[in-house]
C-alpha cells in the first residue's frame, strides 16, 4: 500500500499531496519534488529509450533505503507519483500499475465535474476515499 | 439511438439562451449589437474550451502517449471527432509551420439548417462551441492554440437567371476549421 500519493499538474505544482504517516510530511513532499526531474527525463524523448515513450505507466522512478517511488503521467502531462515502502515486498508491479489506473480514472472523474476548475487542488471527497482506500492502514 | 439529436437540440437551445440573456430588450445601437454578438461568441467558446480539457481528459485516458502536434492533430481528426461527432475529419491539411485545416464536409451541428445565403452570417454562433472544444482539447494536451471556423457553402450555381430543371438537394455547409498554434503570441478573446 502506498505511503504517500501526489498529484502534479502540468506547470509542476501539486494540486493533491497526501501522506500517511502525518508527521514529517516534509520529507514525502520532498522526496515529491525530487522524482519530478526523474519524470522529466523520462518522458523526454532525448533521453536512451529505457522506458516504452508510448507508454503512461513510467515505473520505478528510484529506490531510496526505506522507500520506491512510482511515476505515471497522463496524455495531458499531469503527472502521478506514488511512495511505497520498500519493507512491502509483497508489492507486484502489476498491483502499482492497477493503483495508478484507479488513480487516473479518479482524476478524470474530477476532471469532468464542471464545479472544478482545471488547476485548483482537488477537494472532491471521492478523489479522498479512493486515495484512502489506497494507503496503508497505520494504527 | 437519440444520442446525436440530444446534443443538437442541447446545443442550438444553448446558442439562443446565450443570445437572448445577452438581450437587454432595450433598443441598443448597431455597434453595441456587434460588441455584443462578440461577447456571446467568446461565452459559448468558453463554454466549449472547459468541456473539452474535460472529454479530452477522458478520450486520452488509455492511448498511448502522443509522438508529437502531428500526432495529436491526427487523433483530434479521428478519435476526438468520431466519439464528438461520429464522423471523422474529412481532410486535415498542415503547412508544418504550425497550421493545420481540418475540413468536415458534413458539420453535423449544422445540417440541419437550410442553407441559403442569409444564415452563413449566423453560422459563426454555432461553431463557436465547437471551436472551444477543439482549444481546450488541444490546452488540455499541452498546445496553445488560435481556433478559428469558417463556412463556405458548396459552390452555387451562377447568378445567370439560370433556373436548375430538377430540384438541387440541399447542399451542406462546409465548415473549416483553421487551427494555429502559434506559441509565441496567444491571443485570449
């Protein structure tokens, strides 16, 4: 299950951040900003072809000690990015792959509620549960 | 199914309830008549531009990532219009400089009108929502863009007293719609 779940638009700023574990969110939103100049590289074409270009699904974007982080961006260049915890091992590619399909499908729900303003951060509350029923339960 | 005639009749109810609250029912000179039309125009392309980041967000959701503006142009011409409009694009031109000319020969918002000479200037009202839709589609994926729409009318026949034996069918409206995306200068009506 995901540990923290960010939603980048296209200009780069967060328009939905949350993490679990409530304190040193710092970190996360850190961790957030650093992936994105990962993500970049990936979808620029210059780079070597590591990754299929037509594909959304970016994959492991870089492990750190104790956390993965995930990329996907969409056709309209918003990008997702997921931090999992290494220690869960039971994580498959396909399970991250299917989370950042939820993900999408979400965002496009919001996307397409005419009260929402394209570039605002996301306040729908089924954005919410979807995203809660994604992280992990920490007592 | 009744789809395609849903959003016809949506469609033409929107132009004229944006006509008619823009109506003050007080006599208004011809200028503030043009200044007017202009503001209805540019709120029916707004209109258009938010609903089509939104369908945008939500034809794309499973194609793969677009190459380049080609790319993009040619699924605005197939995609796009076919679940729009059921149609596709009946000619898509480009001068590779930033131009491109999608050209339907048979707009569906506007066949069902007839066509004579006096409602080509009013044909702009119907195409304004569709011209929002393609920017904001385009927005959506990341081009700036200037959409503009223009009708001819299938060539008529000479002015000459002429009179054709058989009855002419009628002949269809052909939109074009010119879209440039010219990043450096953007102009937001």
């Amino acid at each position: 299950m995901a540990v923290c779940v960010a939603v980048i638009a296209k200009e780069n700023y967060p328009l939905y951040i949350r993490s679990i574990p409530t304190e040193n969110e710092l970190k996360f939103h850190y961790m957030v900003h650093t992936s994105l100049d990962v993500v970049d590289e990936k979808i620029s074409a210059m780079g070597k072809a590591l990754v299929d270009q037509r594909e959304l699904y970016l994959g492991l974007l870089y492990p750190t000690e104790d956390y993965k982080v995930y990329g996907y961006v969409t056709n309209s260049k918003v990008k997702f990015v997921m931090v999992v915890d290494s220690s869960n091992t039971a994580l498959r590619d396909n399970e991250i792959r299917s989370m950042f399909r939820k993900l999408h499908n979400s965002y496009t729900d919001v996307m397409c509620n005419p009260f929402y303003n394209p570039g605002d951060r996301i306040q729908s509350r089924a954005f919410d549960s979807m995203v809660t029923s994604m992280m992990i339960q920490v007592c | 199914m009744a789809d395609e005639a849903l959003f016809l009749l949506l469609h033409n109810e929107m132009v004229s309830g944006v006509y008619k609250s823009a109506e003050q029912g007080e006599v208004v000179s011809a200028a503030k008549a043009l200044e007017e039309n202009g503001r209805c125009i540019t709120k029916l392309e707004n209109m258009g531009f938010r609903v089509g980041q939104g369908l945008i967000e939500r034809f794309t959701k499973d194609t793969a990532r677009f190459k380049d503006e080609l790319d993009i142009m040619k699924f605005i011409c197939k995609d796009f219009w076919t679940t729009v409009f059921k149609k596709q694009i009946d000619n898509l031109r480009t001068n590779h400089q930033g131009i491109y000319v999608l050209q339907d020969n048979k707009f569906r918002l506007l066949t069902q009108m007839s066509a004579g000479k006096q409602y080509l200037e009013h044909a702009s009202k119907y195409l304004a929502f569709t011209c929002g839709l393609i920017r904001g589609g385009l927005s959506n994926l990341g081009i700036k863009s200037i959409v503009t729409a223009e009708v001819s009318s299938m060539p008529a026949y000479p002015d000459t007293g002429l009179h054709p034996k058989t009855p002419r069918s009628q002949p269809e409206l052909k939109p074009r719609v010119r879209c440039s995306t010219n990043c450096a200068t953007q102009v937001l009506r």
